[in-house]
C-alpha cells in the first residue's frame, strides 16, 4: 500500500463527503476534482485526486489478495440477542456491566 505520510489528514465529515461526492460526479464529470474538492471543503482538486489514487490503490491490494483478513474471535451470544463478534472478554464483560 501507498505510504500516507505525504498525505494530509482527512476528517471523518470529509471523507464521507469525499464519498458523496464521487457518488455525484462520475469520471466523464468535467472539472470533476475541483467539483469534488468543493463538495469536501478544505481540499485542492490535485488532493483530492491523490486520496482517490490512494483509495484505488488500496482497493486493488486488498482484491489481490495482498491485504490479510483480520482476525476475528468468534461470536458470542450475550444473552440479550445481540452478536459481540470482535470484542475481548474484557469488553464483553465491560458492556454487560454499562447494559445492567
């Protein structure tokens, strides 16, 4: 995967809105870099075209298969219906506590 640190740092807002954007202006869009970093705010057209050559990047390593699966644990059924797929015993035990 592409190295991020010659990357700015993108907010979660941005990122969806980045998302929306790609969504509205497809790549026969003229101008559309700057049309997508008016819909992000606080990005140039060339960085947003680099957070997409970035997203592309990491989409084609992950469909390789170059990017691993994660390893999650098993589920647990935590008695009120509700799957803990991921969380440590510590966590479970945590949410069971936070849910009394």
């Amino acid at each position: 995967m592409a190295s991020r640190s010659a990357t700015s740092s993108w907010t979660s807002k941005q990122n969806k809105s980045f998302e929306t954007a790609l969504a509205v202006y497809d790549k026969e869009t003229p101008d559309r870099w700057k049309n997508v970093a008016a819909m992000v705010g606080g990005k140039t057209a060339e960085e947003v075209k680099r957070h997409y050559e970035l997203l592309m990047e990491d989409l084609r390593s992950i469909e390789s298969g170059n990017v691993p699966f994660p390893n999650y644990r098993s589920s647990i059924d935590d008695n009120r219906g509700r799957a803990t797929t991921g969380l440590a015993e510590e966590d479970y035990k945590r949410n069971a506590v936070m849910d009394a």
